[in-house]
C-alpha cells in the first residue's frame, strides 16, 4: 500500500528529538577490544607498508568501520574502547607507554548530551601531566570543542551530502568532502 505524502510528514514529526539524545552510548562498543581489519583489497595499490607502528586508543561513539580500517591501513594497532572509559583508565594507559594516542570517533546524536565523554576529555586536556596526541572526527571533533569550552546547537536542516569542496588554506588546494552534521 502507498503512503501519503501528509502521512509521511506527520510520522517524521512524530520522532523523537535529537536535542538531548545520548544516542552514540547506544550504539558504541561496550567492551575493550583490538581492531585489526584493514582496508584488504580496497587498499590502494601503491600502498607501502608503514613504518613504526602506534598504538591509538579509538573512544567508540558508534566509529564508522571504514575509518578504523584507514588507521589500521596506516599502520595503528587501533584498540578499541567504550566512550564512558574513565580519565584514569585512559591516563594510565599512556603513562605506562601502552598508548600513543586518543581518536575519539565519529557517531549519531546531541554532543552535548554525551556529558560523561565531555568530562572525561576536559580531565585529560586539562588536569593530565602528560600531554596526550588527540583528534577526533564529527561527533568526536565536537565532543573535543565541548571539553575545551565550545557550545553546540542543533542546525536547522542539518549539513549534508557528498562533494562539499573544502580549501586546504596551507596546501592551497580543494579537497571535495562529504558531510553529515545535524549539530
């Protein structure tokens, strides 16, 4: 049977609001793990092997699979844990020389509804004697503006869609990206 357009609509509406939803704690790992697929076949044929290999901690808030492939693809042994890993965990893994740096990971919902990663990552940034390599991409880079005192609003259609041309000011090149924000 086919659905009306006003049916449609209105079952959009009827959703539940993505203000304040934690929705990366549902859909993130919930335990320690290795990660070791790598890109296989789609790797690029010019591909030499890494040098010396690092150890990244990827904090989990629903990772894209294909991004932890490229990592791995470069040569990080990646170690996968859940988003609501505590400071000290992650301190001590890089004060006993077990890690060499933190991805925090791309995923869905409000960032700023994910208060337990924030305050963990403000811990680490600012409380920390080490200095601790960290990046992270989407929901990860927002989840690291919230730590050091950024605000997020939820936008109004969202950013999306494939071939978004973004400057590299240093290179002084394009890059065509794709994009997925709601926030």
């Amino acid at each position: 049977p086919s659905v009306s357009d006003e049916a449609l609509v209105q079952l959009a509406r009827s959703g539940p609001a993505m203000e304040g939803a934690d929705l990366a704690s549902q859909v993130g790992s919930s335990d320690d793990h290795a990660w070791d697929e790598s890109l296989g076949d789609w790797a690029p044929a010019d591909h030499e092997a890494p040098g010396e290999s690092l150890t990244v901690i990827a904090l989990d808030c629903g990772a894209k699979r294909n991004i932890l492939r490229h990592l791995s693809q470069r040569g990080c042994r990646v170690r996968l844990m859940p988003l609501d890993t505590d400071a000290q965990t992650l301190a001590d893994l890089f004060e006993s020389g077990q890690a060499d740096g933190l991805f925090i990971s791309n995923g869905p919902g409000d960032p700023a509804a994910v208060e337990h990663t924030i305050s963990t990552l403000r811990t680490l940034l600012f409380e920390g004697e080490r200095r601790i390599p960290t990046f992270g991409i989407c929901l990860g880079h927002q989840l690291l503006a919230l730590a050091l005192g950024a605000r997020t609003y939820k936008l109004k259609f969202g950013h999306r869609g494939a071939n978004h041309p973004v400057l590299d000011i240093a290179a002084q090149r394009v890059e065509i990206t794709s994009q997925n924000h709601g926030f």
